[in-house]
C-alpha cells in the first residue's frame, strides 16, 4: 500500500511515468595474483533497483555454461545495487587445482530483484530518491521528504543544489518544487512547514548540457532547517547521493552479458612468484614530466601512454578515474583541466599489488581574444597547501588484545596493528606524538574518559582520527552494535560500547574533519552511505572546507579475523602514497580491491550519519 500510494502521488504530481531498461555491460576479466577479478557495470537502471547477480562459466567456447565459480566475494547475489565498476572476485584454486591455459568463457546475469530507494537524513528529516530521469533537455530529481521530529520549516536552496557527471561537469538547479511552494531562480528557496510525521514530495529540475554524461557521479542538496524555540534555531546540512542512473531508455533490458573467449593460466606456483618491482608509465601523446609542467590551451585533453610491467598489469587511474586499459598496456583517458595549475595524477598497479605514483603538472591557459582581458582564478594546489595545514591532527588508537573476562577470547594482533598505523601516521604524515594518545586493552571508562578529554581540546579547525581494533559485536535482534573494551563480560552489556554511543561522541567533538577506521565486527548501520567512490570525487581544497564526520571499516556484519588484511593493506597504502594530500575516501578506494583478493570480509565506507557531515572529507597530509 505504501508503494502503491508513493507511486500514485508521483504521478499525480507530474502526470506522467518513466520507463527504464537496464544494461549489464562492461565487462573486464583480469588476475590479482591468484585470483580472477570480474568487473561490470550495471546502467540505465530505475533509481533502487536492486539485483541478483549470478555468474557462469564455459570451457567449451560458450557452447554450455555451468556454476563452477563457488568461492566469490564482491558484488554478486542478492541485492546488488547498480552502478560502474561492480567487483566480484574469484577464488580460483579453491573451486579447482590450477586452470592452465584454459580458454573460459564469463556469463554474467542480473536478475531484478526489490527496489530500496537511496535514503539520506539531516537533523530529522528523511529524504528518500523516488526518481531520476531525463526529459527533454531537463534533469529531473525527485524525492519524498518526511520529517521525524518536532514541527518546524524546511527549506530547499537552488544554488546549492548540484549534479556532478563522470567527466568533470557541474550543474546547478534552476528549478525547485517542495509540496505546492516553487522557486524559479538560482537564488530562491522554497519553504515548507511540516508537522511531526508529515511527508511531502520535492523536486529540483536542472538544464543539462549537450557534453554531459547520461549517470550522476554525485548528486547533492542543501537545506535549513528552521524551528522556532526561544529564538529561531537555525541548522544546515547536506544530502547526498551517489552513482545515480538517470539515462532513461525504451530498449529491451540487457539482463545477460558474456565475455569474449579468455584465456587464463592460473596455478599454486603463482603464489610462489616474487614480484617487488612496479610497472612503468610513458606517455605518447604528450611529453609530461614530473619536473617539468607542461602548458596547454583547451580545458579538455586526450592522455594516451602506455604502462609496463613482466608480469602483468591490473589498473591504471589518473586523477582516481580508471582508464581504458588494453591488453598489451596501452590506455588513454579524458582529463578536465581548470584554469591555471592542474595536477594530474598517475597510479598503475600490477598483477602483485606493486605500485607506482607520479604527479604531472598541466597548467590550462586560456587564449586571450582581441579586446579580452584575462581574469586569473589563482594557483589552486598553493590554495590546496594553506587550507588543508590549517589546525592540528589529533588521533586516539585503542588496540584491545586482552580481555578480562575468560569466556571472551584474547586476541593477538589488535595493539601490534595499532602501533604499526601509529607509527607509520607520526612519520610520513602531519600527527604529532603529543597529539597522539594510544590506549591498550583500555576498560570503557579509560576510552570515555579519553573522548571527554578531547572533547575539551580539540577546536573546530582541528581534524581527528579515531582507530579501534579489537572484538565487536553485531545483535541480530535488537540491530544494535558494539565494541567490546577489555572489562567487557559475556554474561552482559554493562561495560560493553554501543554503535550509537561511539556515534554521539563523534557528533559532539567539534572537529573540523573526524574519520572513525575500525577493525572489528561493525554494523553498517552506522553510516549514512555506503557507496564509496572508485575514484577521487572532488578537489582536495573543496573536500577540506566543508566538514566531515567519516568512516572506514574492515566489515559489515561478518566476524573479522584477528589477522586483519584490511589493516595490513590500509598501512602499505599510506607507507607507498606519495601524493602530498590524500583523501580518506581515495585512500580507502585504492586498497580496497587488495582486501577483497586477500581476506573473505568486504570493507565499507561512507558518512557517520547524524553526527554533521557536511560533504567534506578527513584529508591525510604528508610531511615535507
């Protein structure tokens, strides 16, 4: 009855509805040491539309196809969400001893399963995306706002309403309705008054240009929240969604994709090859070099190089955005440059998990016509330097190998795993040790006692990171987590720390930017998205203005091995990066596909929900 009543309202409210017909497509087979990795894309989908992603194989050139792949992790099963770059992973020698020269065929299906519609909340209301669609020349957004708290005023603004594609454009809404209340100009704000539980139907309209790409990198929104109490209390805050299909199609759905003939040599003494030498980058097109910027007049370039290495290459991405990779190494990509300074970004991994990174420099500048006075909009990486070093870096590590109680079992590598981090933070990167605090196998009262502390310290222009490593607990029943300190007892939840808890105190240290990383059991309930990029999703100087309270785990709901892949990969990943600044999200993207080849848990991240994220993001700066 809900369904049916959302979707009568929508069409009453437009008058109209969109068909839509997903694309299974893309589909790329490579090897990460001794696994195969399968990566597809899912397009065109309705806005939720969850799948059944079943893969076969054939061995006699696609003549039959049978479910030989067992042991896989990634994005297959139930409740698969659409999107770019879907990763499933297969355990080749544990299905079978060895495939030698195997010529194998991939059949990908994906069956449409449910609808669970992309939700976001700021300060009590809920926005859930209803639809996403073109018509015309117009994209259309629309949502249904409920509000779970007191009567109060919510208010949409237009010029903070923005879309992102996949090649670096930008829009904003021309065009907003919420409930009856419209707002035609860049500078209006509809505003609505809802009463307790109330819901409402909202809408923003954007024109789309010509170059734009039919799927939404980013969609995001800005609102108030008004309510009158003794004054008028005012709160902003910021909605987001990810990955978002909005190229309505009336072909046939596409719910099958096979690859083309494989071949594939995978054995147990493939395991055994040491290989510590990353591959190699030349360029063919342009002659880039690292001590050398390079001027160009067009703010879009065509890079083509190609990438080397014995023993084979898995990625390539520049500027976090995957390329396209042939087989014998060749790639070329797209890259939209801004006026001035442009760093681009080059990062190649191998077969092996070696790396290797350089920054180019392109500067972008634009021909003068006759009678035109150039305006300069400033060097961005020297802007980029003096944002991202404001305010000090404070971390707190709890490691908790010991537990007081027998019947919880000890673990071993917790406090060894939270110093190596430590470690490898106070040297490549701005943490100082006064700034630094590391609690082993603490009780609970030692860990609040040390969130008060810095709840009184830290200022709202300081970043801090919070690590725990150590038991956790997931209730199936009552859908509530925990962490388990070392006073922590079996027989009860007395000493035993909630999600929502560690939540609160995150909300209430005024940092400018927080990152929670945990190595243990944790729910992903906690955050507020959990689609994480492949890619880096904005500038560095954008992603430090704005605040953020963010989060990065090693599971969801599976239990986590003492001997955690996701912290081993996490600190190689910091160790190797030699960019100057790095975001947490690009940070946690670049290694997550090592863990998901390497340990049976998938790692999340995402928004710490109800606790004031922004759209910001917790920047790792390295020292000079």
């Amino acid at each position: 009855m809900k369904i049916l009543k959302a979707t009568l309202l929508f069409m009453l409210f437009f008058g109209f509805s969109v068909s839509f017909a997903q694309q299974i497509e893309n589909l790329r087979i490579k090897t990460f040491e001794d696994k195969i990795n399968l990566m597809y894309d899912i397009t065109r989908e309705k806005s939720g539309q969850l799948f059944d992603i079943k893969v076969l194989c054939s061995l006699n050139g696609g003549q039959t196809f049978n479910s030989l792949l067992k042991t896989t992790t990634g994005d297959i099963g139930k409740n698969v969400e659409g999107g770019k770059n879907k990763l499933i992973v297969w355990d080749v020698l544990k299905d079978r001893e060895n495939f030698k020269g195997e010529n194998i065929v991939f059949k990908i299906i994906a069956i449409p399963g449910g609808v669970k519609n992309p939700t976001d909340h700021v300060e009590g209301f809920h926005f859930e995306l209803k639809e996403c669609y073109k018509k015309d020349r117009k994209l259309i957004c629309v949502f249904e706002v409920t509000n779970k708290g007191k009567n109060r005023d919510l208010k949409l603004i237009n010029r903070l309403a923005r879309a992102y594609d996949f090649k670096g454009n930008k829009i904003e809404s021309n065009y907003s309705k919420l409930g009856r209340v419209t707002g035609n100009a860049r500078y209006t704000t509809p505003t609505l008054t809802f009463r307790p539980g109330q819901s409402n139907i909202a809408m923003y309209s954007f024109d789309i240009p010509h170059d734009f790409s039919n799927r939404l990198k980013m969609i995001e929104f800005g609102v108030e929240v008004l309510e009158i109490t003794y004054g008028l209390d005012l709160k902003v805050g910021n909605i987001q969604f990810r990955d978002i299909s909005f190229d309505n199609n009336e072909q046939t759905a596409k719910t099958e994709l096979i690859s083309e003939t494989t071949k594939l040599d995978i054995g147990p003494e493939i395991s055994k090859i040491v290989d510590s030498k990353p591959p190699s980058v030349a360029f063919t097109n342009m002659s880039l070099s690292k001590n050398k910027p390079v001027t160009v007049n067009k703010e879009e370039i065509l890079l083509r190089g190609k990438v080397m290495d014995e023993n084979g290459i898995f990625e390539i991405t520049v500027n976090g955005m995957y390329t396209n990779l042939k087989e014998n190494g060749e790639f070329d990509t797209d890259v939209y440059l801004v006026e001035g300074k442009n760093n681009v970004f080059v990062r190649a991994v191998d077969k092996f998990n070696n790396s290797v990174e350089e920054t180019y420099v392109i500067n972008y500048k634009v021909l003068e016509k006759e009678g035109q006075r150039k305006t300069s909009v400033g060097d961005r990486s020297e802007l980029d330097e003096k944002s991202t070093k404001e305010g000090k870096y404070y971390a707190l590590f709890i490691g908790i190998s010991n537990y007081l109680d027998p019947e919880i079992n000890n673990l071993e590598q917790p406090i060894v795993d939270a110093e190596k981090l430590l470690n490898t933070l106070v040297t490549y990167y701005t943490f100082e040790k006064e700034n630094v605090t590391f609690l082993k196998s603490p009780t609970r009262e030692k860990i609040i006692s040390e969130l008060d502390r810095l709840n009184r310290i830290v200022t709202e222009d300081d970043n801090l990171l919070v690590f725990y490593a150590g038991h956790g607990y997931w209730d199936h029943q009552d859908e509530i987590g925990y962490w388990l300190p070392s006073d922590a007892k079996k027989a009860n939840t007395a000493n035993w720390m909630r999600n929502s808890t560690i939540r609160d105190y995150l909300r209430t240290v005024d940092t400018k930017h927080t990152l929670l990383i945990a190595d243990a059991c944790f729910s992903g309930g906690i955050f507020k998205s959990r689609k994480a990029f492949n890619y880096a999703p904005k500038p560095i100087q954008e992603l430090h203005y704005y605040p953020s309270r963010k989060a990065m785990t090693s599971g969801s709901l599976k239990e986590v091995p003492d001997k955690s892949v996701f912290l081993l990969y996490l600190n190689k990943r910091l160790k190797e990066n030699t960019k100057e600044f790095i975001s947490a999200e690009e940070l946690f993207s670049s290694f997550k596909t090592a863990v998901l080849n390497n340990g049976p848990n998938t790692p999340l991240y995402g928004e710490i929900k109800d606790t004031g994220d922004e759209g910001g993001d917790f920047i790792f700066v390295k020292k000079n």
